[in-house]
C-alpha cells in the first residue's frame, strides 16, 4: 500500500459505480477513501451529496478488508495510517486538490444514485433513497425467513426509523421483540469459528457476549413494509442506538431478531429470524 498521492488519483479514477476497483486491493480502497473523507471533514473539499457518496465507498471498503481476512486491529491501522496523511497535507496543496477534483470525477455520478444493492455472505441489503410523504417504505432492508415464518429487517421512513416487520405463519402473535447484538466494548471481535457452517445462526454471538435491545413498539404493519406477498403483519420498532450498534460490527456477523409469545402453559417462548450485518454501515452511509 502506498502512501504517496499519484496512488490516490490512480485508485480513484477506477472506482466504479459499485465501488470495485480494479487497481488496487479493498485495504488500498480502505485507505484512500478514508484518506479523502478525512480530508474533506477538515478541509471542506466536496458538496454535501459527494460527501455522503465517499462515505458511503469507504465504509464499503471497510465491510470488504474485513471480508478478506484482515483483522478489526489491522483495519484501525490502516486508518489510522490514512487519518494521519490527511491531517500532514495542506488543504490548499496541489495534492490534496488534484486528488480531490479526482473525487468529484468518481463520485458525482455516484452521489445522485437513488437506489443501491449490497450483496453479502448469505445476504442482501437493499438501499434505497426516495421517501413518501405518505406511504411507509423500506430505505435500507434484509428479507429473512425462519421456520416457517417470515422477516423484513432494516430502516423505515424520513427518520430511519430501525424496524423488524414479521408475519406468522400460524398466525400467532409475539406480544415482544428483541434485537440481540454483539457487545463490541465486552468482545475482541466477532464470532466466526463457524463462518462456513450452514446458516447464519452461526455467526452471531453468544447471549453473554450481546447487547440485548428491547423494541420500543408494537404495531400492526402497514402493507408497504410487509414481506412479499403477506396481507397482514407486525412491526416492532427498536432504539436508535441499536442502528449506531450494528453499523460498528463486523460484516460477517449475525444479529439476532427474537419473537417473544405466551405459550398456552404461562411461559415464553421465542423464535429467532437472523440478519446479516453486511454491508449495514453503508447502506447506512449511502441514505445520508
């Protein structure tokens, strides 16, 4: 990896729509979009809109070095390295202008993109920009099925609100909802012993190693949010917090819907739909 600029410009003139470069490796993207984000949150360099779309590419880099082995130790090093290079050039260098009008180049397309998908492992979040007035829609959103039954997971509406939109297949009626997330300060990292097993299942973190989020709502779900297909569903809404939660985890990982009933004999029972964490940080980013 390089630290000179001509590395920038290079890297950057290739940046496709998808954020694939051929030229260079996800840690060289890692570092050259974190470069410029940094940059610009100090020097001011891009319009809003191009702004957003950088981030956008740099937390996408950031899921795939994370996908190609490195370590959470190793990706902060790398940032690290490219927040340090950003902070020793002059905003007004030849450099730091050269490579930023490379940025405007690349990403101006980019930044009026509506819609995005970003395939994972196992699964796909689908990003999308537009908004209603009046009708309910997906902006960020993972389809999961389990047993029997049914999910859509992700964000909801002008406030991202973070929702888990269920519906039963036998009809019963979770009177409760938890989203179950692994505990980054109580964690060194993610738990991908199983990474090739069946199943997302077993890429998510022990209980005593999570944050537990209680969902804040219960409600019945508007159809514009229901699975494909289903008629009638529940939409629980969970904290803000757990979206900042989850976009701090690792790409591979799992988290964890928990349905909660009243069984016939008093107590709970619980049925779990998993997500996969993926690309979440930058769809994220892409909707901002």
């Amino acid at each position: 990896m390089t630290a000179r600029w001509p590395g920038i410009f290079v890297a950057i003139a290739t940046l496709g729509v998808c954020g694939q470069a051929h030229a260079a490796t996800a840690a060289d993207q890692l570092y050259e979009r974190t470069l410029m984000t940094s940059a610009d949150a100090r020097c001011r360099l891009f319009k809003p809109a191009v702004g957003s779309a950088l981030d956008a590419a740099r937390a996408q880099a950031r899921g795939a070095t994370l996908r190609s082995g490195a370590s959470e130790v190793q990706v902060q090093a790398v940032e690290q390295r490219a927040r340090a290079k950003a902070g020793a050039t002059a905003c007004a260098s030849k450099d730091m202008q050269t490579a930023a009008g490379r940025v405007r180049q690349a990403f101006d397309g980019y930044s009026t993109m509506l819609r995005m998908t970003y395939p994972g492992d196992r699964a796909t979040w689908q990003a999308d920009r537009s908004v209603s007035a009046t009708i309910p829609v997906w902006r960020l959103s993972q389809p999961a099925g389990f047993g029997r039954d049914r999910l859509v997971f992700g964000l909801s509406g002008r406030a991202n609100d973070m929702l888990a939109v269920a519906t039963f297949a036998d009809d019963a009626q979770p009177y409760a909802a938890r989203l179950v997330l692994r505990d980054t300060l109580r964690t060194q990292g993610p738990y991908l012993n199983a990474r090739n097993a069946k199943g997302l299942a077993a890429n998510a973190a022990p209980r005593n190693a999570s944050r537990v989020f209680a969902a804040e709502t219960r409600d019945a779900a508007p159809v514009t949010l229901l699975p494909t297909g289903a008629k009638t569903g529940l939409s629980f809404r969970f904290p803000r917090e757990a979206a900042d939660a989850m976009s701090r985890l690792d790409p591979r990982e799992a988290a964890t819907v928990e349905f909660v009933f009243t069984s016939r004999t008093g107590v709970d029972t619980v049925r779990r739909a998993y997500v996969e964490v993926g690309d979440f940080a930058a769809g994220r980013a892409f909707l901002r």
